[in-house]
C-alpha cells in the first residue's frame, strides 16, 4: 500500500460573473448612490455626484465589494498612466527634436511641442537652438530617454504604442476583475503572500531586469554616444541583446559569459558595474555603470526579502507576530490589534502607504539635484527646479493624504471598544497633551526663528551690521549639519573603502563638475543664512503637523462635539448650538493643513531657487573662474526679510513683468493665474472668520444694551422667545435674536 500525504486542499479565491456589466446602469448619473440617483434638486448634486462616485464606503458596507471596487479602479489609474506616458512619447516622436538634441545636448535646449499659428499664440515659440522654433520643456523625458539607451524617434514611436496597448490592458484587466472573475477578500487579505509577491516579483524582478537593460542597451549606447558618434551608426539596442560580440568589444569580459559569476570572480565584471562615485565628467550625472550596479544589487535584495513572510510551509515570519511582539514600557499592549486594523481597513492601510510614499518623494527631490540621475540633466537648471517643485509638491499632497485617511478610518473603521490599551489607543487617551506640546512647540519656533529674521532687519535698518545674526558678524553656524557633511565626505577611503569619490558633491570635499561651460555641481556651503531659514522650515512643518495630527486625534470626537464620529468626516458649521463650530470636521482640518504644507513647501523651494542660484548654478570661464547667477549673494542677503523681498523676489520681475509679448508670455500669464487661484482658495476660510467678526461687532454697536440668554439651543426666533427670552422677562420693546450659524448664542435688544 502506498500511503501519500494529504493533497493540500485548493482554495478557490475569486467569484465568477458576480456583477452584470450593464451599460445602461452606467448611463445613469449617480446609479451608486439612492439618493444622487434621483436627480437633481439643487447645485449639491453636482458635488455630492464627483466627491462620492469614488467613496465606496458610501455605496456599501461590504467590505468584499469595496475591496474590489478599489482593486478594479486601481487598474483604470494603471490605465490613465500609460496613457499618459503614450502622449509623452508620442509627443516626443512626433514634435520634437530630440535627435538634434541627442547629437548636442549642450548647445540645443529640448522641445517636444510647437504652437501653431492661432491668434498669435506662435509668439510662444522660442528659439532652443539647432534651428528649430518651440516651447523648451523641462521635464526630464530628454535626459531619461537618453540613459534609456534611446536613439532615435522611431524607438518613441514604438514605446508609445506599447505603452497604449498596456493601457487598453489595463482597462480590460479593470472590468475583468470586477465583472468576470474578481478576487474573494481572503485574497486581499493575504498580506505574506502579497509583501512576498510585491517584494520579490515587482521590486525584484523589476530591478533586475532594470539593470539587465541598463547593461546591455542603455551602457553601449551611452559609451558610443559620450565618444561623439552620430546616433545614426549606432548598432539598434536588439543588436547589442543578441550579439555578446558586439558587448565585448566595448566590455571583453563579455566574452567569457557567465563564467565569471559561477566561478565567484565577479570581479571581471567591475569595468561594467562599478562602485566610483562621483558624477561622469563628460554628462554631468550619475556614472550609468554605478547605476546598473545599484540596480542589481538591490534586484538581489529584493528577491531575498521575497522569501522572508510565512506562506504556504511553516517558515519565515508571520506579519501578525511580528506586530504583536512590539511591546514597549509606555505602550501598554503595543501593536496588538494592529493586523487586524490593518486588513480590514483600507483607510488605514493607505494612510501609511501615503505617508511613506510622500516622505519618500521628498528624498527623492534632495536626490534629483544632489546626486542627479540622467546625463545632462544637472545643467539643465530649469528642469532642474521643475523637477524639485514636482517631487515636494507630490509629496506634500502624499503626506495631506495620508492625515485625510487616517481621519476618514478614525471616523469609518475604528472600534474604540475593540481596541483598550493598545498603541493607539494609548496616544488617543493623551491627544490633549500631545496637541498642546505640539501647540507649545509651534509657538516657540514660530516666535523665535521669525525673531531672528526680525532682529537682523531692525538692526539692518539702525545701521548696525555687527549686531546681526551673519557669518561676518554674529553667527550662528549649522555645526551638525556640517559634521554630517565632513563626515560623507571624508567617507571615500574611511567608512567606504572600495569609493573612489563621495556619493554626492554636495557634501564637499571634491572639486566641481562643468559640462558644456556650465556648473553641474560643487560642494555646497552652510552657514548662517542656511541656519535661520531652516528654522522656517522647522516652523512651517510643525505647523502642518499639528493641524493634521489635531484632525486625526480629534477625527472622532472633541470638548465640543463629542459626537463628532456620528457626523461623519466633513460636516458644516453646526450652528448656535454647540458654541459656534466650525472648521472643526475632519475634513476642515486637511484643508486648513493642506494651507500651511503649500506655506511650508512654498518656503522650501523659494530657498531652492536662490541657494541654488548664488551658490551653485552658473558658468566657468576658461580660466576656472565660476560666474553664479545672483553672484553668491545668499549668504549676505537672505538673513532679513527685506533681503528675501529685494534680492530674490523683486530683483528678477522684471523677467516676469516684460514678458508680455515674449516666449515666456505663457509663464508671465501662468503666474498672476495661480496666486489668484491660491489666494481665492484660501482666504474664502480667512473671510469666513472675519465676516463672522465683523457680523458681531455690528450688531453689538446696533445694540444699546444687550442680554444673552442662556439657551444654547435654540431652533428658531419662536423658540428661542419661548425657551429662552420668556424665561427672563423683558421689559417693553425689547426684543428676541437668533443669529443662526453666524453668532454662538441667541440675544436680546431694544
């Protein structure tokens, strides 16, 4: 007899058919929603119509059904990107001129659209060199497509179709998960085989075969291309895949094939993956060898870390234990719970998400100009500083997103009578204290590192320079920060003995990198001025902390409103009722923090924009001496406030004023545009606050005497006579008011 193990059982992890796809449902505006699906009675159906269509706790308390709601509409955002990327190339084959550029990337700027000849809009089109006539971009596409290994206009042809039939993908993969076979929620839930799939199969293999084509297209390619041969005899990038000849006459352990790697003499590898440091001399970025090195370094890594979570044999760890083994002397029962909060709601889920992708963006602005990527892209100042603005502004609506998430599942998801003494709700037991130290912290910043800009002017305007906060004068050097930046510095050698240069010039220590006449980077001083605007920072994001921390701890209730988890994560002002509240919801609170992050990210590219320009960007003449484009004067400017205003903000209108009837008219009109729109945006809630102010201080000044009443609760003038003003008498001619949402309570007057 032959005796087997048990056949594991097979689960069964999607449904067929479980939705009709109906076309007619589709048709019908609202069809989610009981109430919107009526139709319209007032311009609120407009809004209830775009703000709920994708708020699919509002559809149904399913969480199966929510699960694949989000699951099917994240393949229709897949969509939108590779759309997106299809216009990109397409753009990029059709109207621009890259080739040109390819061939002198110095000398010709980089356009990929052309504006025809309506009403005057040619006007835009400027001269990039090379002699053709269009919006220069700054974008980056160039210098990617570039370290890509792409040579012609033909390859962007063919990318923008794939890319358009990933697309169409997509949207089939989207309607094929919801309607044909979508996945059970245990299949969402199954978070070791997800970290293990995502780990191993998308970062991994992704990584990978990243650096697989980084070393046998995107290395040859760049190697012909620095040595100045015409894009045109380049072998194509499928010569160089399947002609290991061809790869060894630029590489020659080629070659020997995978001898190397099996016999563990990787070292014959090193004239391809390499470990310099430093940028190219000749492009200005990272060395394209150091980068297919990186690329398979972490590759192997990743496909490490995909084995690592308990799946279907008893090894590896199980995420619940690990949460669960997190226990500390403050935290009570630590991260108890946790799992279960984590995979039943996806409010939470994504609040992390967000704000580690947001951080991450963040870091990556830093390392865009620090240590940047793309050959020629360092001297292309300003996509340069697009690039830095896009990636902190993404960033910073990532890290608002991920306070509105966790708001909407401390109002949705969260069980207060599930969860004692854990982690959470241990930091929800001390919010007063938390919210008023932070409160405390604000305060002191605010008041000290705006102090020092306002010491420096008062004592600028006296006269008295040696009094000031200045390298010349009193200072107030960043010593951590300068150790940290001695410390990388002096790392090549020390702490990194196989780098032959630091990871980014930044830190010092190197000499600058020009290409083209133009500075790439140099190491960058800190020293006063640097000192006191980082302490802004330091205010600014304090301040959008506190207000989005303070929403999320008081998501659910408040002193005020302790039922607050009952109205829901937005609501309007409640009226007299409860003394006056408003922009007290959830959702008041991410907006009046989405206010202080664009302060704190405005300041934070403000800085950007003129550290770069004093200290870094400029030209070098033949005799080494470099030009900075505001000549160095950071350091001695920007430590007052009439110094930001006269030397940075004022001291380039000019471009911006004259540049009506210019190329650059586009941007001249794009800035009068946006600060109406930011201005409007947010001072309709500064308004708000003064018309409710200047509403009282009226009707006190119409009143010669006034006597408020007690009642607090008020529903009308009848009631409000009834409940409050007939309860104490009032003599002849005097009236009862209920001010409604204006005024916290109702009064009385003659």
């Amino acid at each position: 007899m032959i005796i087997r193990s048990p056949e594991p059982e097979v689960k069964i992890l999607v449904d067929r058919d479980p939705i009709k796809t109906s076309f007619e449902e589709w048709a019908r505006p609202g069809h989610f929603s009981r109430t919107i699906a009526k139709g319209p009675d007032t311009t609120t159906w407009i809004w209830n119509l775009h703000a709920d269509a994708h708020d699919f706790d509002s559809h149904t308390s399913d969480l199966e059904e929510i699960s694949r709601k989000v699951f099917s509409a994240h393949f229709g955002q897949l969509s939108i990107i590779f759309l997106w990327l299809s216009g990109m190339y397409f753009h990029g084959a059709r109207f621009s001129n890259y080739e040109a550029w390819l061939s002198d990337p110095t000398h010709i700027g980089p356009s990929a659209q052309v504006v025809w000849p309506i009403v005057g809009q040619e006007i835009l089109n400027g001269d990039v060199g090379g002699g053709f006539r269009g919006i220069q971009i700054t974008s980056g596409f160039f210098q990617l497509w570039r370290a890509s290994g792409i040579t012609s206009e033909l390859q962007l042809y063919c990318t923008a179709i794939g890319a358009l039939i990933f697309a169409a993908l997509m949207l089939f993969a989207g309607w094929f998960h919801y309607h044909k076979a979508a996945p059970k929620l245990a299949w969402f839930q199954d978070v070791e085989s997800m970290l293990n799939h995502h780990l191993a199969g998308l970062l991994g293999l992704g990584s990978l075969s990243w650096a697989g084509h980084q070393v046998h297209v995107s290395l040859p390619i760049n190697q012909f291309l620095n040595a100045g041969v015409d894009p045109k005899e380049i072998p194509l990038p499928h010569e160089f895949i399947l002609n290991r000849d061809l790869l060894a006459q630029l590489y020659p352990s080629f070659a020997e094939g995978a001898t190397p790697f099996f016999t563990l003499n990787w070292s014959k590898y090193a004239e391809f993956l390499t470990f310099r440091g430093g940028l190219d001399p000749v492009t200005g970025g990272l060395w394209l060898t150091d980068i297919a090195h990186h690329h398979l370094a972490i590759a192997i890594l990743f496909l490490i870390a995909g084995h690592m979570y308990r799946t279907n044999w008893g090894i590896g760890h199980g995420l619940k234990d690990i949460l669960e083994a997190h226990k500390g002397p403050f935290t009570g029962q630590g991260h108890k719970g946790l799992y279960e909060i984590l995979t039943t709601s996806w409010h939470a889920q994504l609040s992390l998400n967000l704000a580690m992708l947001g951080s991450l963006t963040i870091v990556v602005a830093h390392h865009m100009y620090s240590m940047p990527p793309y050959p020629y892209l360092a001297t292309d100042y300003g996509t340069q500083l697009s690039l830095f603005t896009h990636h902190m502004w993404i960033g910073g609506f990532l890290i608002v997103g991920a306070a509105a998430h966790a708001a909407i599942f401390m109002v949705r998801d969260y069980d207060p009578t599930t969860r004692y003494n854990d982690l959470l709700d241990r930091v929800l037991r001390h919010r007063d204290a938390i919210i008023s130290h932070l409160n405390w912290v604000c305060i002191f910043l605010g008041f000290h590192s705006f102090g020092l800009y306002i010491h420096n002017d008062t004592m600028s305007a006296l006269g008295r320079p040696q009094d000031m906060f200045s390298d010349t004068a009193i200072q107030l050097q960043p010593v951590f920060a300068q150790w940290i930046q001695n410390t990388h510095a002096l790392a090549p050698g020390g702490t990194a003995p196989g780098a032959t240069a630091s990871t980014s010039l930044t830190w010092g220590g190197g000499d600058l990198v020009a290409v083209g006449g133009k500075v790439a980077l140099l190491p960058i001083p800190l020293g006063t001025a640097d000192f006191l605007v980082h302490h802004i920072h330091a205010f600014t994001i304090h301040v959008t902390v506190l207000i989005l921390l303070k929403g999320v701890l008081f998501a659910r209730s408040s002193r005020l409103i302790p039922d607050k988890a009952n109205l829901g994560f937005r609501f309007p002002c409640d009226g007299p009722g409860r003394g006056g509240t408003c922009q007290v919801s959830a959702w008041d609170h991410v907006f009046l923090g989405l206010f202080w992050m664009y302060n704190s990210i405005s300041v934070v590219i403000f800085h950007f924009s003129w550290k770069m320009q004093s200290d870094v960007w400029g030209s070098i003449s033949d005799q080494g001496v470099v030009t900075h484009i505001t000549g160095g004067n950071f350091a001695q400017s920007s430590i007052t406030i009439n110094g930001w205003l006269r030397d940075f903000l004022w001291a380039q209108a000019s471009q911006v004023i004259q540049s009506y009837g210019s190329s650059l008219s586009a941007y001249g009109l794009f800035f009068p545009r946006c600060s109406f729109c930011m201005g409007f945006k947010f001072n309709v809630s500064i308004q708000r606050a003064w018309l409710l102010a200047r509403t009282y201080r009226i009707h006190r000044l119409g009143s010669k005497k006034i006597k408020s009443c007690s009642c607090y609760s008020a529903k009308s003038l009848e009631h409000c006579t009834r409940t409050c003003c007939r309860s104490n008498p009032l003599p002849s001619g005097w009236n009862c008011h209920n001010m409604g949402v204006l005024l916290s309570k109702n009064y009385c007057s003659r």
